[in-house]
C-alpha cells in the first residue's frame, strides 16, 4: 500500500454474525466514511446499523473522527439488557455471572 494508507479494523457483530474486516484505507478518511465503504452494512441488513453508536477500541468517537494507523473501529450493537438487571436478575435467582445453566 502507499505512504498515504493506513491499516484499520472494522469489527461489527450480533448474536449470530461477527465479522472483523481488517482495511487500507486512505489517510484522510473518518470513521463514517470507512464503516459506510466498507460494506459491512450489506453484511448485516436490518441491523440498524447506519444509525448505531461506535467507537475505536472502546471508546465511543463521532462518525467524522478521522483514523488513525492501527485503530480499530467498533460499531456497537444496543445490549439486549442493562448488565445491572441481568446480574440483578441472577442474584435473585442465587446465580452469578461465572456460574452456567447446569451449576
């Protein structure tokens, strides 16, 4: 790749797909602008996708944030509930989170 280019991730996943695109990408381009070429909404129509929050490792950023060489960009799925209930959950029922169905 040329001088210009920069290695990135692009990491996306639901309960029943996850894709980890590793990408050259041109210097100058923002996180919308890589997540929107990338075709990783073909991959996973109906997911809401184009609106959802994302983040480079971890950490929430705006679509205009420009990359960086080695960032990974993360599109974050909504949480099917708030970890606090489910461990709340677990609780009641005498259960942890380290502990499986048949403990």
């Amino acid at each position: 790749m040329s001088a210009d280019s920069l290695r990135i991730e692009l990491a996306c996943a639901t309960v029943a797909q996850q894709e980890l695109l590793e990408l050259w990408v041109a210097a100058d381009q923002s996180v919308g602008q890589i997540i929107e070429q990338s075709g990783i909404y073909e991959r996973f129509v109906g997911q809401g996708l184009e609106t959802a929050p994302v983040g480079i490792w971890g950490r929430p950023v705006d679509r205009d944030q420009k990359v960086r060489e080695g960032d990974r960009i993360e599109i974050y799925r909504p949480l099917q509930m708030d970890p606090r209930e489910a461990r709340r959950r677990l609780a009641e029922a005498g259960r942890t989170m380290n502990q499986t169905r048949e403990d």
